[in-house]
C-alpha cells in the first residue's frame, strides 16, 4: 500500500476551497510516490466550524474525491464545540481538516450501526428546514412535535438524549439507509428545533429514546456484524489486520457508569488477531452503502463506525 496525508490551512474562510485544495494536495504527494497510484480509501479528521457544516464538509469531499468511501469523525472537545484541535505535521488548529489517502492492494469493509433505541414514536415529515434547524414538522412549529411526548419536559430545552432516525427524500445520493440525527436544543419562542446535523425538508423522521442498554445492543451488534463481513472478504491472498472504531460521545454519555460498555465489547467479540484503534468523537463519517463503486458517504450522530483494513 502507499500512503500520503495532507491537513488544510483555516476553513473559515472559502471552505470548499480549502477542502479542494487539501484533497489536491493528497493526491499530490500520493502520485509523486507512484504516477498510476488510485486512492482506494480517504481517512478525514475534520472541525466543527461556523463556516460550513459538517454535512457539507463531508460532500464536498466527496465531490473532490470522485465517490471514494471516507471513514472518520469531527474532533471533540467535551462539548464545548470551539476548543477541538486537529494536528499533523506540526501544523494545528481548531478549523483543519487532515486527510489520509491508502491506495494499493486495501478492501475496506465498513459497520454502520446506529443508536436505534427501543422505543420508537411516531413517524412524521419536515416539511420545513434550513441546514440543521427543523422548522416545521407536518406544517406546525417544530415545538408543537415534542409536545406530543409527555416525558420530554417543556422547560427542559437541551435534547441530547433523544435521536431521529431519519429518510432522506429527494436525494439522488441516498440509498434508503436511516441515519441518526441528534437534537441539540428546542427554542420555545419561534418553535425551532437545532439538531448536530442537517436534516433535509421532506425527510421522514422517527424519534426515539435510547439508553445504555440500546447503546450496548447496537455495539455487539456493529462488531459482530464486522466479524461477519470480514470472514466473508477475506481470501488465500488478503487478510484483515486492522479496526479503525468511530463511536459518538453521545453514546459514551448514555452509557453513564458504564463507561467501559463498549471498549469491552470490543475486546470479547473481535478476534485477538485483529488490532483495534477506537475513540469517541462529535460526529462519525462513513458510508452506509458503496454501489457501482461510488460510495454514499454519510454524516452520522449517535453511530458506531468501523473501518477495517
């Protein structure tokens, strides 16, 4: 395999530039190593910054990188969403995206296991959003939504612990796969919801309540599922050896005094054989499907991501 890494300069200003730029660069120094060199798998650490959201960071990645499947995360900062670091070569800041390109003889093989809870509520349609502000669930303020559920409080504007699983509608790029949304908070007054994601206007969305318990099923089930995946990819000439994990800290919060839930369930359910990197972060990327080799790379809440190599 040959690899090559890159970090940008300040996203700020022009981030989609910046993104280009720093994908470029990638490239670059990856084809300086060998001219036919093809990319078959793009790591980003990447920061949560005003100028762009983290969903738009991820497609205009995407865009740059022809379709290729992106594993990573935003960095975290124990939620106070402004002191993250991303590092690399000397170089650090709170607005830098690093990428890392793996070209050569590498399969990957990806989990995506959301957060999906017990206890599902009903099922409704934004039919009114900007970015990550809901405005209107089924034409009404998107207050009038959470108060149809007696257990979240009123007064209570913070909204962590509650996830939408959510359809995508109108998206050439989706492949009906859910993915997790997390509320952040309510605003009373105009009846907005902000969640740590984008969720599109006329996305379905399904609200559920999660606990530890939910955090520790969708573990087992993400690493057994990657065992799976894993035995059937392999083959005489090509055998797995590495497991890069992207958990969310929402999960790690759920998890209360458990907190060692799922780095236990990593080491009872993957074989000794496997090494294993995990850490926990403010939003995961991976992609939830790659078809006619183009993957659709999603932005994740609440998620379990596991690349392995």
């Amino acid at each position: 395999c040959l690899f090559s890494t890159a970090i940008s300069d300040s996203m700020e200003q022009d981030p989609k530039r910046r993104i280009a730029e720093t994908y470029d660069a990638a490239l670059t120094r990856l084809r300086a190593k060998n001219p036919s060199a093809v990319p078959a798998v793009v790591f980003c650490v990447a920061s949560i910054v005003q100028s762009i959201s983290s969903d738009e960071e991820l497609s205009t990645l995407s865009e740059f990188c022809g379709g290729l499947p992106v594993f990573g995360y935003m960095a975290a900062d124990d939620f106070e969403f402004s002191a993250q670091q991303v590092f690399l070569d000397g170089k650090n800041g709170g607005d830098l995206m690093a990428l890392l390109l793996i070209a050569g003889n590498v399969r990957p093989v990806f989990e995506v296991k959301n957060l999906a809870g017990s206890r599902p509520f009903s099922r409704r349609k934004v039919t009114k959003a900007h970015d990550n502000i809901i405005q209107e669930i089924d034409g009404k303020p998107g207050r009038e939504y959470l108060k149809d559920f007696p257990f979240i409080d009123e007064e209570n504007r913070i909204l962590w612990n509650y996830q939408f699983f959510v359809e995508m509608a109108g998206d050439e790029d989706n492949d009906g796969v859910p993915v997790s949304r997390a509320l952040n908070t309510c605003d009373m007054e105009n009846g907005e919801i902000s969640c740590f994601a984008n969720v599109p206007e006329n996305s379905y969305i399904t609200l559920m309540f999660c606990d530890d318990a939910d955090v520790i099923a969708s573990a087992e089930e993400a690493l057994k599922e990657l065992c799976a995946k894993i035995r059937s990819a392999e083959t005489d000439d090509y055998r797995y050896s590495t497991v890069f994990i992207a958990s969310c800290s929402l999960r790690n919060m759920f998890l209360a005094d458990r907190k060692d839930a799922e780095g236990t369930r990593v080491r009872e359910i993957v074989p000794p054989s496997l090494t294993v990197s995990g850490l926990y972060a403010f939003g995961e990327i991976a992609p939830t499907s790659i078809k006619n080799g183009r993957a659709v790379n999603r932005f994740h809440n609440a998620t379990m991501t596991i690349c392995a190599l």
